[in-house]
C-alpha cells in the first residue's frame, strides 16, 4: 500500500496531524492506499517554504526554470505506463485513456510553458516624441493551485506548470479522491532536482487545506479548477482580501447537431462528447439539440451506438468507459435519473447502476444514459449531472435552439454541427460560451484563451493567458 505524503520544502512528509484518510479504487470499491490527512498548520509550513524560496526562484534565470520542467516532462514521458495505471486505479478511468490523454497531456503542459516562457515578452508604447512606455512583468510571490478529481495529473499540471515557468513559487493542493499522481509527481520533481520549497504539495480535504489556502494573507493568487460552488467559497473568502483569482468551474454544455451536418463525423464525436471519461469531463455536450428533419435518425443511430459501449474494468483495453470516481459521485449521478424521469423523461437507454463480477463486484459501475422528451428549462437540463447521462431534444428554428443553448448560468463550451460556414459564425457570435467547437470536440490548442463565460468561472488560461495573470505588469514611463 502507498500512502500519500506531502511535498513540502523538498521532503517528503507527514502532516502534523498524523491522521490518515481513506483513499478508493472505485473500480473495485476497496480502500488502496492512505492520504495524510492536513489542516492548515501543514499549509503553514508549505507557505513559509515556498515564500522563502521564492527570491531565489524568481531570479533564477528563465532558461535554467524551463531546463528544470523540461526534466520533469521527460520524467513524465519515461513514467508513462505507470503513471497512467495510476491514475486509471485512483479515479476509474481506463488505463488507455489514461495512457493517451491524461498523461501525455501533463507532459505536454509542462513542455509547454517550460518552451513558451522562453517566447514571453512584454509590451512598449512610444508616446509621440514625449515619453516611451515600457511593461515589466513581475511574478506575484506564493501562489495556490487547486484542482479536480475528473483530469487529476492533467489540471494540476496545467495550473503549476506556468506558475513555476513565471518564477512563482507554489502551493497545490489536488483533490482528495484523486491524489496518486501528484504524489507521484512529487517524486517526479525530486528526482529532476526542483529546488526545495519551489513547489509544495498539500494533500488532505478542500474544507481544511483548500480554505486555509484561500485565507491565507501571504498567498498572493488562486488558480482554481472545480466546482461552481466551491469557486463561491473561494471567492468569498479571497476576494476581499484582493487575491488574483482564476476560477475554472462547472458546465452544462450543448451540443447543437443541424441537417446540414456531416452525419457520421457528428454522430462519432457526440458518442465522446457525451461519455469520454465516463461523462465527468467539464466541457462534455451533456445537452444535445438535434434539428428537427434529422432527429429521430440521429436518435436510432446515437442510442445504437451508444449501446454497443462497453463498460468494465478500466484493465481491460476493450472497455470505453470504466468506473465513476466515488460511490458518492454514482449515487449522485443516478438522483439526477430519477429527477429527470419525475420530470418526465423517457430514458431511451441506460439509467442504472452497472454491477460487474470478479475484482469489479463492488466497483462504481454505470450505463451510458440518454434521456429524451424533457423540456429545456427543467432541472435535469439547467444543473450539471457530470456523468455519463446526457438528454436529447428537437428544434426546429435557430433562434429556438440559441434560446435553449443560453438559457443555463453556465457558460463553459459549446459544439455546433453543421456544413454552413455563415450559420457556424452566427453561432459561435451568439453562444454564451468561452469556448465554441465547430464541427469537433475537445480539440485543443494550449495557446488559445480557456475559460468559461457567467456561472463557468473568471478569467482565462492557456498561453500567454496563464503567464499574465500569474505576473503582475508594472508601466515604466521614461521621460525622452
Ligand atoms: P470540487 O469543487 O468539489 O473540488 C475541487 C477542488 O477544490 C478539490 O481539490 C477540493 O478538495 C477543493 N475544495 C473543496 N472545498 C473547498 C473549499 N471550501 N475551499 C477550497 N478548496 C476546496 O470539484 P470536483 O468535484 O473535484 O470536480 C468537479 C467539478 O469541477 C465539476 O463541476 C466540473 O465541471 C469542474 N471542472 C471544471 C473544469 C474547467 O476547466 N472549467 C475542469 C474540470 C472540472
């Protein structure tokens, strides 16, 4: 059994509290390994690490910060079977989407910014014969990082990678169902020779350490990845202590399929967009709107496709999708089933709790469900299921869908099929989305600005995004 430790000031250790809790396969429902268990004394000691090694990091040059990244990548790229069985064990996914997205993707991240702060420069503007205006950009101090459970080594790679390659200094914190891998990548930067006190990881519960992050007066910003109402929380308590927040929270997607769409290419992109990842993936379409001439074809074609999934061990290569991340998180999901069926849904297929046999008896099993006959404002399609259920409704005009696109307080992504370059334009200038997909899913660019518009969060990541508002800019105006 590996227990998990904290990664403060370069050891690794136990937290003062010498409590432990429990951590779950939830493809097998059993207790795999032990988390330390710190309140904010743990963080105490994470902050005085990381605000003293904050000089010496900030001025290490640019190139030596990117050197030490590159390292961790390569680490990241060379510990790739592991990592991905690691991952797949903590949260349920299958080890193959572990192995070709979640942990490339944080190797890739750190490669990312380690390369693109080397490209980063500030602005300058002459005025007139007068004066000439220059930017400095300044690393903020001590910075926190909170994220999820859905893409564990992932986010927390896209959060610290360009608060590190910026000259911060960091205190992350990864979600208490999901924490293996950021252990493991706290071995990672131990063996790439990261500098003590660069990078703290407390581990332990979002109401203890994730709180006394957000209080805490040396801690100069917040990078948060989770849900909507813990970005309230964060943002009650940081924001009026003038914190810099970027708050990256929930979603309830659509997913707008015309009859002008190429059919097949919608009909294989919905399938994934709907249940990649067991539906727990932030920017998943869980609202699907289909025009009218080609409802009920889609329908057939998406309940047929949709039931030739495999659900099962997340080991097994055949499986498309594996286990929901925690028996809390299940019990959830399936509330949301029969609200949408007092709501009067029809469930085309799907709905239940999957019980599979062997070591997966007692694992967090469910059928990929597709709810019809629901209208557009009820509960089931205003509030985030983050599961692999997802409803199905007709249209008929473009103003009806837009209506039914916007009418959520979310405001995350949002796909749109069809053939028509003009209508595809119209809709990407309507939608109340931070990020629209035309004619695809989930492609992604990390240099393009990533974030949610309304209730989906503040603020943007992603290239140059990340490095400005982990920096603070200061205008030099020289007199000529
Ligand atoms: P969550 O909000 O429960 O937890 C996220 C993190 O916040 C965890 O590390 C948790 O320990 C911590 N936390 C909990 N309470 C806290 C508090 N009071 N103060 C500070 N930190 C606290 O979210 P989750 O269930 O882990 O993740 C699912 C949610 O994340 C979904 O809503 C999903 O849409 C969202 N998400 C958003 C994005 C995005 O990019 N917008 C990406 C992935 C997931």
């Amino acid at each position: 059994m590996k227990n998990i430790l904290n990664y403060i000031n370069g050891q690794l250790i136990e937290a003062k509290s010498s409590k432990w809790l429990d951590n779950f396969n939830p493809s097998t429902g059993e207790v795999y390994s032990k988390i330390t268990d710190s309140d904010e004394t743990d963080l105490e000691l994470a902050y005085q690490a990381a605000n003293k090694a904050f000089p010496i990091w900030s001025k290490t040059s640019k190139e030596k910060r990117s050197e030490i990244m590159l390292k961790i990548s390569s680490l990241i790229d060379e510990n790739l079977d592991s990592l991905a069985l690691a991952e797949s064990v903590d949260n349920g996914k299958p080890v193959k989407l572990a192995k070709t997205v979640d942990i490339p993707r944080a190797a890739s991240n750190m490669r990312f910014f380690a390369t693109g702060i080397l490209h980063y420069s500030s602005e300058s503007q002459q005025y007139n014969d007068t004066a000439i205006n220059y930017t400095l950009r300044k690393p903020l101090g001590a910075v926190g990082c909170i994220s999820p459970w859905n893409l564990p080594l992932y986010l927390f790679t896209w959060k610290i990678a360009p608060a590190l390659a910026t000259g911060n200094t960091v205190i992350a914190k990864p979600s208490e169902i999901t924490p293996m891998t950021a252990y493991l990548f706290s071995e990672i930067c131990i063996k790439a020779g990261l500098p003590k006190g660069v990078l703290n990881i407390v581990h332990g519960l979002g109401h203890k350490v994730g709180a006394a992050m957000s209080k805490h007066p040396g801690i100069k910003a917040i990078s948060f990845t989770g849900g909507t109402t813990t970005g309230e929380t964060i943002a009650r308590t940081a924001a009026p202590m003038f914190k810099k927040l970027s708050l990256e929270l929930g979603g309830k997607n659509p997913n707008i399929i015309f009859a002008d769409c190429n059919f097949e290419k919608a009909l294989k992109t919905t399938l994934l967009s709907s249940f990649a990842n067991q539906g727990q993936i932030c920017l998943c379409g869980s609202r699907i709107f289909v025009e009218k001439p080609i409802y009920e074809k889609f329908k057939t074609a998406f309940v047929e496709a949709t039931n030739k999934l495999i659900v099962g061990d997340p080991n097994n290569s055949d499986s498309n999708l594996g286990a929901i991340v925690s028996k809390d998180h299940l019990n959830k999901i399936l509330s949301y089933v029969s609200l949408a069926k007092e709501e009067g849904g029809n469930v085309l297929t799907g709905g239940n709790q999957l019980f599979l046999n062997g070591v997966n008896a007692n694992g967090y099993f469910m059928e990929p469900t597709i709810i019809e006959g629901l209208k557009f404002n009820c509960r089931t399609n205003q509030e985030e299921i983050f599961g692999p259920v997802v409803t199905i409704m007709p249209f008929e005009t473009e103003d009806e869908v837009l209506k039914y696109a916007n009418s959520t307080v979310y405001g995350l992504s949002s796909t749109v099929w069809t053939e028509s370059t003009s209508k595809a334009q119209r809709f990407a200038q309507e939608l109340e989305a931070g990020i629209v997909w035309i004619n695809c899913w989930l492609v992604r660019d990390l240099r393009t600005p990533f974030g949610g518009v309304k209730n989906s969060g503040v603020g943007r990541e992603g290239g140059f995004n990340a490095f400005n508002f982990f920096t603070e800019p200061t205008n030099v105006c020289l007199k000529l």
